[in-house]
C-alpha cells in the first residue's frame, strides 16, 4: 500500500501539469508569451538544481517545461489546423523536449 501511494506521488506532478495544459489551452485569452516565459523559466531552474546538488528535483521543472511547450505548441498549430489533431502533435511535441532536456541534463550534470 505504502509503495503505490509513493508511485502516484511520484506522478502526480504530471497528471496535474497535463490537466493544467488541457484548461489553458482550452482558454482563448491566454495570451502565448505565457507558455514560452514559463518554458524558459522551468528550462532554467531544472539547470540550476544540479549545480546546487538537488538533482532529485530536476524532474519537477522538466514536467512543467513539458506540459508548457504542449500548451505552446497546440495553441501555435490549432490556428492551422483542428484542435485535436494540435493537441496530439503538442503532446508528441512535449515529449520529445522533456527526453531532449532530460538527456541534456544527464550528460551535462552526470545524472
């Protein structure tokens, strides 16, 4: 029991980011500088933990920066194209760049 509550508190950061993601990109006012800011911030702070030796934190800011580059990018493609095909290539788009900084991370800082 103990052990699949602390799996789920493992995860739960991103089920939250992605139902964050789903109601922002659900909104039309959001303006788009909102998801970038927020997508060079999260980038910047997951640099920062390991240098200040928090390397298990580094997971938190990347499911940030991940769901904002799926807000992003289906707010940039469902002008183009139908929603939920945006959604689909933002989700994909997300999932790339959280493996891309992950992988950027681990041979930076030897995580």
């Amino acid at each position: 029991m103990q052990e699949n509550v602390m799996s789920f508190v493992n995860i739960s950061p991103l089920f939250i980011a992605i139902i964050i993601g789903f109601v922002v990109s659900f909104n039309e006012n959001t303006s788009i500088r909102v998801p970038i800011i927020i997508v060079i911030i999260s980038t910047i702070i997951s640099f920062l933990l390991p240098i200040f030796n928090l390397k298990s934190w580094v997971t938190y800011p990347v499911i940030i920066s991940e769901s904002a580059v799926f807000v992003l990018v289906s707010m940039l493609l469902s002008q183009k194209m139908k929603k939920w095909l945006a959604w689909i290539l933002g989700l994909i788009v997300g999932f790339v760049w959280a493996i891309v900084l992950l992988i950027l991370l681990g041979v930076t800082f030897n995580i």
